[in-house]
C-alpha cells in the first residue's frame, strides 16, 4: 500500500482530529453546526444530481487554482 497523500497543510494527525469530532458528535451539535454553516451570507449551498459531482468539483478546482 502506498504512503497517503494529504493537502497542503494536512497531515494524518489532523485527519484523525477531525475524524474524531465528527464520530464523537451529538446529533444536536450537528444540527447546530449544519444551521450555521447554511446561514453563511458569504457561501452558497446547492443541490446538484449526483452523476454531476465530479463535474462540479474538478470546475471548481480549476477555478481555485
């Protein structure tokens, strides 16, 4: 198996931590963090077909880089 392979700024200790806070949260913190993340007046939330996902996400990485 071949060494993994993080974005910049990431490692397998800061996987782990974010890994461990999602599994460890309750489902109201969860709603609570859904219900501010959708609030953002700065971010957008869309619905797309699911067969467009990687469509979407490599414009996008096109556009970020």
């Amino acid at each position: 198996m071949g060494k993994n392979k993080f974005p910049a700024g990431w490692n397998e200790q800061r996987v782990k931590k974010v890994l461990r806070h999602y599994e460890t949260q309750s489902d109201e913190a969860a709603a609570a963090e859904d219900d501010i993340a959708f609030s953002r007046a700065d971010a957008a939330v869309m619905e797309i077909p699911k067969h467009l996902v990687p469509d979407v996400r490599e414009l996008l990485a096109r556009k970020v880089a």
